[in-house]
C-alpha cells in the first residue's frame, strides 16, 4: 500500500486558485483505505471545493488512480471529464502521473505521497520498502535497513540509538533492534555477522 | 625516533588524541590558536566533519591548515553528505594534499543539525566506507578502476562502549575486518564497564583510544546519560559534581582519574572537550602525560 496524507484544503486552494470548472479523480485502493481518496474523501471535496466558489464538474473512482487505460476509460465512468478544465487526483504521485499521461490538462494532486507501506493487525506501516530494486530482505529476517532505518545502514546500527529507540526520532524503534530480535526469534543470529556491499542506484 | 601518527600506533606509546572543529565561516584563525595549544601535547588532532550535522567549514580544508601549520591531522570523514563518488574524490584529495589519517563514520542525520530538510546521502555506511578506502589503497577505485596513483590511509573507525550490546560490538567486529587500523571510542566515564568493553572486544587485535569528554556540569553529566548511546556517568562521578565547588576543576579532576585508570587498559585517550582545548594541556599534566 502507498501511504498518503491530504495536504490542507487550503493548500489544495492555493494550488487551485486560477482553475476552475474541476474535475476530481479519487483512488479506491491504497487512498481509499487511508481516507485520502476514496468515494467520502472525493464527495466531501467537491462539496469544500463548490462551498468555496469553485465550481466541480463532476467525478470519478476508478480501480486505482494508477491503472488507467486511456481517457475514455474514464470518460465511460463520468463524461463530464470531457468539460473540465482542470483534474483535481486523490491519490498517491502514481495516480496522479496514471491520469497525467491520459489527460491533456492542468493536473493537481491533493495528497503528499510518503512511502510504500501496509498495515498488519489494523496497525499503518510506513516506510516498509523503498522500492530499491535490489532486494535483500531475507537477509534482515523480513525487515528492511533500508528503509526503515533513515540512514538506511546495510551492517548493523549507528551509535545514535538510545534504548533501541532511533536517534531521528526517539518514538521510533531502531529497526536494528527489531532486526535483531526477530533474528533471534528465528534462530538466525548469524546473518548478522554478514557483510554487506552498499545497493546498487543505477535507474530502475 | 617516533614520527608520524601510524608509526606511534604500531609502537608501544600511550597516544593522545584530540578533537577540534573547523569554524563556522571562512576565518580560521581563532580555532588555528585554539589548536596551537596542543602542539606537543597530542599526537594528532582529529577534525570533525560537520559534527552534530551543523555546517561548517570542511573537515578536508581545516585539515590542510592544521597540517600547513605542522600538526598532524586526523580527518574524520562521514557517509551522511556523500555519495561514493564524492567520498573517493575528496579521499584522493586529502591524499594528495599530505593528509595520512583518516576517521570514518556515519555521521548524525542530518534531521538533528542545522539543515534539517537537506537530503541525507547515506551511499555507503562506514563499515562499507573502510572497504572502499582500503580499494583506493590498493591502488584501484570502487568499481575496480585502476588510480593513477593509490593512497596509503591509516584509517580508524569508531565504536560505542556499551559491552551489553552485541549489535554494535558485532559491526565493530566487521570494521577491523574491513581493515580498520584503530578505533577511538565513545567517552569513558565508567572504567568498569569500559574494561568489559575490552575484554569484549580483545581479540579484536586492533588499537582502542578511549574517548574523552571532560564534565562541566552535573547537568551535563546527566543529559549525556539521558541522550547520548552508550554514555554511562557513574553515580559516584555525579556525586562528586554535585558537590563540587568549581564544577570545571572537579570534571577535570574526575578526568585526569580516569585517564590514570585508562593507561592501563586502552592504546590512548581521545580527549573531546566542548568548546576550546584552553585546559586539555593542564589535564594532561595532571594525568601525567607528557604529550609527545
């Protein structure tokens, strides 16, 4: 799941503040399921965007803002799209980029995408992977140091945790620490001992 | 005759080891006299690298200009604000401008200094770091180029103390085995832990300078054991700062105590005070170190 967060409506404004005649695109996945997209989100937008002298032309919810097929994929769903003048995409910078490549318009977004994530036991995870395209998560037990540890250390922790917890944030759990339990939960300490070789960055 | 700092390492001379900070900003001559203090009390000095994440001037530059004024320099060098093509080229830099000694690191986020929104690189990490100054020393980069012209680095590493914790006692394991020549510590304030940490470490083979940083306060001493990883100031210590009359004499009294006690379990003392070095000579003195 890519994880999203609504930037404020007045921001939305500020970016909206020359349009007008607005068409909204939800996401029915990912943003849906973190309130940031899904049909309440788009319906209570329209309703902000319309309160606050903008006139919406309609909307649409498609599977997921990043899977689109062409444009009149979505004109099928509402052919209003055909009078908008601009594209208001609650979704992640995918969705946004999805619509961008079928609709020749001025494209917003109402969302900060922040990573790729997921939730487990009704509980958000967030920074779960960063997508590197050169996976060693096995060797970490299933948690990545890559992404978790905002250092992204590939040998073993910095000097900077305090009581496990991180030093960039000292709510946070230093993922070395959980590394190193969940090692010790599987009987595989000496992965531990590995050295690694930095990831390789070439464009993926 | 003993000359340079790698010859003092391989010999059987307790070293002492000191901390200076390049300014903030292009005039360099008040940290210069800061450092001038020193000559012939340290036998090298290391230059931090935008220590605590708060810009500064380079450690490479400040360190030419301590060399420039006959003082043998260890540049610290961190993994936060370079990616392995800029690591290389200032290493070969360095080199090239006579420095020997380097220090490596990972280097606080950026998120705890003075740029906090600056984007942190983290390319490498610093066990990977002494990996690839041990290619340059080989005489080829990291992606097996062959240099005109290799380096020859005495590179040290870093390491907490605390000899509970395996993770950091494990990833120091593997900087020696990437080839570190020393390792300078976290400060020392408890002897006992500090003697478990080198039996821990022992086998190791490689030389420990234990850190140093003179107290001040009792405030000091307590938000260390708060916020800093692996500072452990004994009750005892506390007790004799709350007590003290010039809290500045008793933390330089606690001190010299401890170095005493260091002389016989570590290779040196890496002594970091926070701001000048205008009583690192006295501490000295009092420890009975003669310096050179």
């Amino acid at each position: 799941m890519i994880i999203t967060s609504a930037k404020t409506f007045e921001e939305i404004l500020g970016l909206l503040k020359d349009e007008d005649n607005i068409f909204v695109i939800g996401c029915n996945v990912c943003a849906a399921k973190l309130k940031t997209g899904g049909e309440p989100e788009v319906l209570e937008m329209c309703r902000r965007l319309e309160e606050s002298g903008k006139h919406v032309v309609g909307w649409a919810l498609p599977t997921a803002a990043c899977s689109i097929r062409s444009f009149e994929s979505l004109a099928e769903k509402n052919e209003k799209i055909k009078e908008a003048r601009c594209i208001l995409v609650m979704g992640c910078g995918s969705g946004v980029s999805a619509v961008a490549s079928v609709v020749d318009l001025p494209i917003y977004g109402s969302n900060n995408t922040l990573s790729l994530g997921g939730s487990s036991g009704g509980k958000l995870l967030s920074n779960q992977c960063v997508m590197c395209g050169d996976c060693t998560i096995s060797e970490y037990g299933g948690l990545c140091p890559k992404s978790q540890c905002p250092k992204a250390l590939l040998n073993g922790p910095c000097g900077g945790s305090v009581d496990g917890m991180c030093e960039v944030n000292r709510e946070m759990n230093c993922v070395w620490t959980l590394i190193y339990e969940r090692l010790k939960r599987i009987n595989r300490l000496d992965l531990l001992y590995v050295i690694h070789a930095p990831k390789e960055h070439g464009f993926k | 005759m003993l000359f340079n700092f790698r010859e003092k390492l391989n010999s059987r001379k307790f070293l002492v080891t000191v901390e200076v900070s390049p300014p903030k900003g292009t005039m360099f001559s008040a940290p210069l006299e800061d450092a001038c203090q020193l000559k012939g009390v340290a036998d090298a000095l290391n230059v931090t690298d935008n220590q605590c994440s708060i810009m500064h001037m380079s450690s490479l530059a400040f360190s030419k200009l301590l060399l420039d004024q006959g003082h043998e320099p260890i540049m610290q060098l961190t993994c936060r604000d370079r990616n392995r093509i800029g690591l290389q080229s200032d290493l070969l830099g360095a080199y090239a401008l006579g420095i020997r000694n380097i220090c490596l690191m990972t280097g606080d986020h950026p998120a705890c200094g003075d740029h906090p929104g600056s984007k942190p690189v983290y390319d490498l990490d610093s066990v990977q770091l002494i990996e690839l100054v041990r290619k340059l020393d080989s005489g080829i980069d990291f992606a097996g180029k062959r240099l005109d012209g290799g380096t020859s680095f005495c590179a040290g590493a870093v390491s907490g103390i605390d000899p509970e914790n395996t993770l950091q006692l494990i990833k120091l394991e593997k900087k020696v085995r990437c080839g570190a020549d020393f390792i300078q510590t976290q400060a020392v304030y408890d002897v006992g832990m500090f003697e478990e940490f080198m039996e821990a470490v022992n086998h190791l083979e490689v030389p420990v300078i234990a850190g140093l940083i003179p107290l001040k306060s009792l405030s000091m001493a307590e938000y260390m054991n708060k916020n800093i990883s692996g500072i452990h100031v004994p009750e005892e210590i506390r007790l004799r700062m709350k007590d003290a009359s010039s809290p500045i004499e008793e933390g330089l009294s606690i001190a010299s105590d401890t170095i005493k006690e260091l002389t016989k379990l570590s290779r040196g003392v890496h002594i970091m005070p926070i701001g000048s070095h205008k009583n690192t000579p006295r501490l000295l003195s009092m420890a009975g170190i003669s310096g050179k």
